[in-house]
C-alpha cells in the first residue's frame, strides 16, 4: 500500500513535468500558449518538430552541431588530460603532491572569475571560438575527473607496473597498454558524467562562446525563450529535443553514472 | 583510533621505497604527464584567478583600466541589489543544502528498505539530474505561472490560494530553491543510497538482539556510519548552491526586481551592462563566500569522520 503510495506521488512529481514537456511539444501554437495541461486535441508533433529545426535559419541544428563536436572533443581532452595526472598523482608520492591536491582542491570549490578569464581567452586570440570553448571545458572539468580517477588509481595494484617495467616497457606504453586498459571502468563513468555536463552547460558557453553562430543547444533555449513567446509548442519541442541525448546515455550507461556520481560516498 | 596514527607509518615507508627504486619509479612515472593538465590549469584558471584580485580594484572597459581602490567593494556594501544578491546566496545555498540532506537521507532509507518497484522509483528520481538546467527552469516557470500554470489551476479549483510563486517577491527565491531541490535531489539520494547499503549488516542485527527499535537502529546505526555520504552530499550541494546561476537565470532572471537575485546573477548582470570592474569584484566576493563556508564545513564533516 506504501509502495503504491510511493509510486503515485513520484509519478505526479517528476513524471508530470516531464509529460506536460512532452504534450506542450504536440501542440498548435495557440493551444499550447494557454500553458493548461492537456490531451492536445491535434496532435501536431512531426510538424512542430520539422518547425523548430527550421526556425532562425535552422540555428537548433547548428547548435546540436556545436554541442557535439565541443562535448566529444572536450570530454576526450579531459579524460586523457585527468587520466594522466591522476595516475600519476597516485603512483608517484613526492612533495609535490600536496601541492597539486589543494590545487586539485581549489579547482573544485572556486567559482571561475568570468571577465578575467574572457581577458586571457581574447589574449591569447581564442575569445568566441570552438577551440576556446573547449579548452575552457576541458579546464573546468579537470578537477572533479582527477580525482576520480586518483581514487579508482589506488585499486590497480603496482606490481602490474612493475611487471611491464621489468619486460621493458617505456613510461608512455606502460600508460596507454597497461593503465589506461584497467582504467576503463572509471574512464566511462568520466566520459559518460563529463559529456552530460558540457552538453547541458550553459553558464560557460554564455559568457566564452556568444553570437548566433556560435550557439550551443541550451543557448536556443534560452534565446528561444526570449524571442517566440507566441510559440510556446517550439520551445517545448526545442525541450524534449535537448533533453533526448543526455537521456539516452543514462539508458545505456545508468550504472557508470552512478558509480561516478556516488565514489565519495563510502569513504569520504 | 584516529588517522593520524595510523597515517604517521605510510610516509616512512613509502620514503624508504622511494630511495631504494628511486630511478625506475622517476622514468615510470614521468612529471611531464602533468603538464598538458597544468598547462590548461594556469592559464585558463589559475591566471584569471589571480587577476581577478587586481582587476576587481579596478574599473574596466576590457580596453583600459583605472585603479579605484576598494570602490567596486564599497559599491557592492551600498548598493541594495547587490547586497541583497549577498544575502540571497548564503539563504539560496544553505536551504537548499539543507533541504537536499533531509529529503535525500529520507528517501535513500525508503528506497535501501523493502519496497515495490525500487528500480523505477530510483530512475524517475534520477533523472531530473541529467536534464538541462534551463530546460527545467523553462518548464517550472510555466507550470508554476501565477494565471495559466497548471498547479494553480489545480489548486484554484480545490479553493485553495494561488501563490505567485515566480512573482511574489517574498515567494521567487524559495520556490527557485524548490525547484533546485526537484533537479537536484536524485543526486543526494543516490550518494546517500551508497552510503546505507555500505553499512556492514551485522550492525543491524547484533542491535535488533539487543531489542533495539527500528527508529533506534536508524538514529544510532545509520545516521552516523552514512556520514562520509552526508560529507560528500553536503559538499557538493553547498558548492552547487553558492554558485548557482543557471536555474535563477531559466526562472526569474533575479526578479521580481532583485528579489531573487544572487552573487552569481548579480556578476552576469554587472558583466552585460559593461562593469567588467565591478562584475570581477562580484567574482572576488563570490570566491571569499565560497571559500569562507567551505573550509570550515569541510574541516568540520572529516574532523568527525568516524571510524569503521
């Protein structure tokens, strides 16, 4: 009886907005401006979407084309980026550990400063490009994937180095054929956390990445917002479009996602 | 025992391994594989960190600088918007803390007890979390619209009163927290969920032996041993709350006027209307609150860590 309880109320609370999302998505536009939550009385879904991926000169398509080559090359930097320096962090104890652990530390906790760092990005000419973005996710998400993987790092027993020292193994083989291969559980929860993270970004792309061209996927809904109050069928639609690819990683990847999500759980 | 203890040998030892492979462990383990990581680090964190420090003395136009002294601070203590936006983030960032510590410890028992249908439950839970910021905000703003919104609809046609939740200026800032607690709280409950299910269950019986009730077993048992949990939820829900930005700009932009703006709207603001001077020295505000609750809180959450 709890239990159905249970279900009932999670259904109403976090299913409700979510179907409401998807019933706005189907409507005309004058019956999804009255913002009720109703059975759309025609369904409108295939039209409204070929709408809204031609509205403003298709920029929805541009912006998922955006959005995907700057999660996929920034996810890829930060995973190799973090793989290193955290295996490295783990297996090589030396005084400059702490040092690069209240670094680490501090990557995590201190906001950003916005205007100082469009200063440095306009400095080294790569204000408003795609490199730039990137390297900026790719910095941000430095600390948190670091970590993660400095912890799973100290699962990996050394006499594994040191049998593939033994066989002759240089540093860089020893890394890509003998580390990175173990590592892979904790590199697809960072690859699955991170790129959920940089495709729902949206302070970072506001500040670092502005203009039409240049917009990334929650930059349309927001800008989508402002523009088309009269459609509100297209902005939901521009809703569920978004919200699909972070959907279907956590389908496929539920239990990544939670093994990333929860490491500090167990111990602190 | 404590950790100091039991941390005092490893360093010893790890001294004298470290003399003996001393050669092998430097080639194996090479310092160059810091630094693309490093690189990236100083320049596009570590330099505009430091910068902000001269550049919030300063007023600025990206073009020329003017060294005011401590002006931009002395504006952000006069000026009512942005001493309520300071204000607004200590609330925003504790109640919704708060609020996910609470719920999540209560729904991840609910949910590591015996019930029906847990897989659903956690997933419909969870997803919320993947979702994006804005998109959640735009929905809200529309169920919760003070005329049309669905749940005062609901609640007019019931005669219950229909707040202004995005409108009423005493009402915008919780129920932005509100809504920050709906998307965020799959997160503590799977944290916590880790947590409970880690807690050995001989604990649980040798209590029950003894006769103990099951709201003791909760108090005594696994309040306490899913404290590294609660250290991890509240860190990092602090950190998301204090730097929140994204849902309060989806919802309300800081209104109705800067009835729910915080440090992090007020920095986008100052930032739009070209004040780059005063908008870094809302950063360097933004990174004194930040540091100021989260030292001490950390310290606090592993000084009491218990042991196992």
């Amino acid at each position: 009886m709890f239990g159905l309880i249970a279900i009932a109320a999670s259904a109403v609370i976090f299913l409700v907005p979510f179907l409401f999302v998807v019933l706005q998505a189907a409507k005309t536009p004058g019956e999804a401006s009255s913002l009720a939550f109703s059975w759309p009385t025609e369904w409108r879904f295939l039209p409204n979407l070929v709408d809204v991926l031609q509205a403003n000169d298709g920029i929805i398509l541009r912006a998922f084309l955006n959005s995907s080559v700057l999660t996929v090359v920034s996810v890829v930097l930060t995973t190799l980026l973090a793989a290193m320096a955290g295996y490295v962090l783990e297996r090589r104890p030396s005084r400059w550990g702490t040092v690069i652990n209240f670094f680490v530390l501090a990557g995590l906790i201190v906001p950003p400063a916005v205007v100082p760092t469009i200063w440095v990005l306009q400095g080294v000419g790569l204000f408003k490009t795609m490199l730039g973005m990137i390297l900026i996710e790719t910095t941000f998400g430095l600390s948190f994937n670091i970590l993660l993987f400095r912890a799973f790092m100290r699962t990996i027993p050394r006499e594994l180095d040191e049998a593939a020292l033994i066989d002759g193994a240089g540093p860089i083989r020893l890394f890509l054929r003998v580390v990175l291969p173990l590592l892979r559980p904790v590199v697809v929860t960072v690859v699955v956390v991170q790129a959920v993270a940089v495709f729902n970004d949206f302070a970072n792309p506001l500040y670092f990445f502005p203009g039409d061209e240049n917009a990334t996927v929650q930059l349309t809904l927001y800008q989508f917002q402002g523009q088309n109050l009269s459609y509100y069928n297209l902005l939901f639609m521009d809703i569920l479009l978004i919200t699909i690819p972070p959907l279907v990683m956590y389908v496929f990847f539920n239990r990544q996602i939670v093994a990333g999500l929860t490491s500090g759980a167990v111990k602190g | 025992m404590t950790t100091t203890t039991t941390q005092a040998l490893p360093p010893a030892s790890a001294g004298l391994l470290r003399q003996r492979y001393r050669p092998r462990t430097r080639s194996a383990y090479p310092m160059w594989f810091f630094l693309p990581a490093v690189a990236l680090y100083v320049v596009f964190f570590a330099i505009p960190t430091f910068a902000s420090f001269y550049f919030s003395l300063t007023r600025w136009t990206l073009f020329d600088t003017t060294f005011i002294g401590f002006g931009n601070f002395v504006a952000f203590l006069q000026d009512p918007q942005l001493i309520n936006g300071f204000v607004h983030t200590f609330e925003y960032g504790f109640v919704t803390s708060a609020a996910k510590v609470v719920l999540g410890f209560l729904l991840a028992l609910f949910l590591t007890g015996p019930v029906i249908a847990r897989g659903y439950l956690r997933a419909v839970i969870f997803f919320p979390v993947l979702v994006s910021t804005i998109g959640v905000g735009i929905v809200f703003k529309n169920l919760l619209d003070p005329f049309h919104g669905m749940v005062n609809a609901l609640l007019g046609a019931v005669g219950l009163p229909q707040p202004g939740w995005f409108t009423d200026p005493n009402m915008a800032l919780w129920t932005i927290a509100g809504v920050d607690v709906w998307k965020g709280i799959g997160i503590a409950t799977l944290i916590f969920m880790a947590g409970i299910v880690a807690i050995p269950q001989e604990y649980y019986e040798a209590a029950r032996m003894d006769g103990a009730s099951s709201w003791r077993l909760v108090r005594t048992i696994t309040i306490p041993l899913s404290r590294p949990a609660m250290a991890t939820v509240v860190i990092l829900s602090l950190i998301g709350g204090l730097r929140s930005f994204d849902i309060i700009w989806a919802t309300t932009g800081g209104g109705p006027g800067f009835t729910s703006d915080v440090i992090a709207s007020v920095i986008y603001k100052e930032y739009q209307a070209g004040f780059f001077g005063l908008s870094t020295a809302g950063n360097v505000v933004l990174f004194i609150v930040v540091t100021a609750v989260m030292v001490p809180v950390s310290w606090l959450l592993n000084r009491k860590q218990v042991d196992l």
